[in-house]
C-alpha cells in the first residue's frame, strides 16, 4: 500500500534545529514562542529580526530561536530594545517579557517606550505572577489570588488592584496597536497568532510600538495540573480580552 501520509506541521525557520524544553508542563510560552516563530517566517523577516530578553521565562530565548538575541536586565528590555532599533532602525526589533518582568518591574520602561512611540514590538506573557522566581505576586495579580506573597489572596488594601497594562497603554499617544489576547482554546490560539502578526506588520510599516499581552497558564505558581490551569484562566473577567488600540481602524 503506498504510503500517503503528509507532513502538516513542521518546525518554523526561527527555531534551532534541536533545542532543549526549558518550561515546566503546561507553560503557556512555549505555545506564544511558537506563535511568534511561525509569524515571523510568514512574514519572512527571520533573517533581519532581532529579539531582547530580560529575566524571567524569557530569558530562555537563546534556547528556541535561532534570531541575534540580545539580554536585558530585570525590566530593562524595552529600552535595551529602544537602543538596538535606533542603532538598527532596518531591522525588526522586539521584546518578549512576562508580567512580572513587564508590568511590576520594569513597567516604567515599558509605558515611556509606548509614550515616544519607539518602533518596536513587545509581547508580554501575563500568568498573574513571577513564575521563573518562585510564583510570586506580580502587578497583575488579581484580587484574591493567591501567591507566595498573598498567602491568603491578594487584598487591596496591602497589595493595591491588578495593574491593567494594555488599558493604560493604549492611553499612549505613541502606541499604535495594542490587544490583549488568551491561549486556552485552539480558537483563542489563532486569535492570539492574528494579534501577534499585526503587531509585527504595523512594525514593518513603521507605525510605531505595538503591544500584545498574552494570558497564559503557570501550572508551577498556580498550584494546579495543566489541563485544570488552563480553565483557571478566570483572569479573562478582569484582564477582559479584546484590541484596546488600532491606530489604522481610527484613522479609516
């Protein structure tokens, strides 16, 4: 019998050809690393695209992507990544960050990039913690969770609200494109990848910066298996999906 079996699915020319999976079962990134690989190789800019790591989850970059990769400091990436599309401004720059590292540490540096309109992309995976570290509470921690810092929940009156980044972002006259998407369903997954492309499509058109959060699951700092995280993803009803900005939809 002739075999008729197809390949339909194969690694993205932005993968290294043998890497090791650093994430622990169930992460959300390693599905958002592949988004971002597949995009790029749609939109054949592998070859002149550069990414910023800080520290965190991200910083498992070099371990996936075969791109010029460049490390940052906690917090640090979008002005690391500022630096290089200036020096670079031909090439396609862009930052991969978690929430601990975007929105709690370093979210000065991320609102100012969006405030001088820098022409760059960050995608920022939001699990509502610090889950390199030890699942701590970071600045989007909804109330009541709990975390290795909120033992009993977060409360708002120790801790403050959950920061809402792409809201306050998109108040920003210098970002173009910004959204917050999910990656729980295949159909959410397909609006995360539409999202992402856009993003780096308004890059290549020098728009100016372009944000994506991605909500994602951490098995290890919610204290859950993998399938039970990704229902756990109730942070929809306060971090609400949906695009905040598009600059091109209000100009038409």
């Amino acid at each position: 019998m002739k075999d008729t079996l197809q390949r339909v699915f194969k690694r993205p020319k932005a993968y290294k050809e043998n890497y090791n999976y650093p994430f622990c079962a169930g992460c959300g990134h390693g599905v958002v690393l592949r988004l971002i690989a597949e995009v790029l190789e749609e939109l054949k800019i592998c070859g002149k695209t550069i990414a910023t790591a800080s520290v965190g989850c991200s910083i498992n970059l070099d371990k996936f992507y075969n791109l010029d990769i460049v490390g940052a400091d906690h917090g640090r990436a979008p002005c690391v990544a500022t630096g290089v599309k200036r020096a670079k401004p031909d090439k396609i720059v862009f930052t991969y960050q978690g929430d601990g590292d975007a929105a709690t540490i370093g979210f000065n540096e991320l609102i100012h990039t969006a405030l001088r309109g820098e022409n760059i992309t960050t995608i920022c995976v939001n699990n509502t913690n610090f889950g390199m570290t030890g699942g701590q509470a970071s600045a989007t921690t909804i109330l009541g969770q709990v975390t290795a810092t909120t033992k009993n929940g977060r409360d708002p009156k120790i801790s403050g609200y959950p920061a809402k980044i792409s809201e306050m972002l998109a108040n920003c006259e210098g970002a173009v494109f910004v959204a917050r998407v999910a990656i729980f369903s295949p159909q959410s997954i397909i609006k995360a990848k539409a999202a992402i492309k856009k993003a780096f499509e308004y890059q290549i058109k020098g728009l100016g910066f372009t944000f994506v959060e991605v909500l994602a699951s951490c098995p290890t700092g919610w204290k859950l298996k993998p399938v039970q995280a990704l229902s756990y993803i109730k942070v929809t009803k306060v971090h609400k999906l949906g695009v905040f900005k598009d600059l091109t939809e209000s100009m038409a």
